[in-house]
C-alpha cells in the first residue's frame, strides 16, 4: 500500500486537510511531496468527508503509523443504482492522531478510490527514464 509510504516521513506541511477537499498535499522535513486526490473520470465525486483530530500533531514528529481501510462500494438506496464508498486514512505521531475520511459516490460505473502518489522533481524523471509527460 503506497500510503505506507509516509510511515517514518516527518510532515512538515499538509494543504487541503478540510471538509470537501479534493486533494491533500503532505511536504516532509525532506521536501518530498506526496498528493491524496482521486483521479476524476466522468460521472464520480471524491473528496474529504471528514477530518477527525488536530493536525497540527502529526506535523513536526515522524510519523509512527500510516493506515488506509476501505469498504467495498456499496449499492445506496436511491432507485438509480449509485453507489458509494468510504476510505479512512489513519495518520499517527507520538503527539496524536488524524482520521481522514473520504467520500467517494458514482453511478457505479466509475471508480470511487482516493489515489495517492509520490511527486518527483524534473531531475529524478531524467535519472529514472521517465519520459516527460508533456511531450
């Protein structure tokens, strides 16, 4: 699990930790950048339902516990056919605890998973081969 990732990493940023947010952007002491967003396709909507604890304590610790638990999309009641699904996401230091929470619902087509990567800089591509995306 990429989000595992951030296990051992020191925060020393976090943008976009709110209520209805479609992206969160975590900095580290080490300026690596790692992003929570959903890739949009069509017919979907992903984002923060919920942030429980103080964000604050998980900036400017290592972070001892990195955590994604997820339910199967499941039918809602709505006559249409949608569906949705939660994600949690449990990030903790030796000052607290961060329960993110989100929210993906679709017509059960489309794909409701929060995505998380790492970004890399111009000069890592180059090391690593990686062909530049906007060529």
């Amino acid at each position: 699990m990429l989000f595992e990732l951030l296990k051992g990493v020191v925060i020393a940023d976090i943008q976009g930790c709110s209520k209805y947010s479609r992206e969160i952007v975590f900095t580290t002491t080490e300026g690596r950048v790692f992003r929570m967003f959903h890739r949009q396709d069509c017919c979907e909507s992903v984002s923060v339902e919920d942030v429980v604890g103080d964000v604050e304590d998980i900036i400017g610790s290592p972070v001892l516990r990195a955590e994604e638990r997820s339910n199967c999309a499941q039918p809602v009641e709505d006559g249409y056919g949608d569906v949705e699904q939660w994600t949690f996401y449990t990030i903790a230091t030796i000052k607290g605890t961060v329960d993110l929470r989100w929210l993906g619902t679709s017509n059960g087509y489309y794909g409701t998973g929060v995505d998380f990567e790492e970004e890399i800089t111009q000069e890592e591509r180059v090391l690593l081969g990686i062909p530049d995306q906007l060529s």
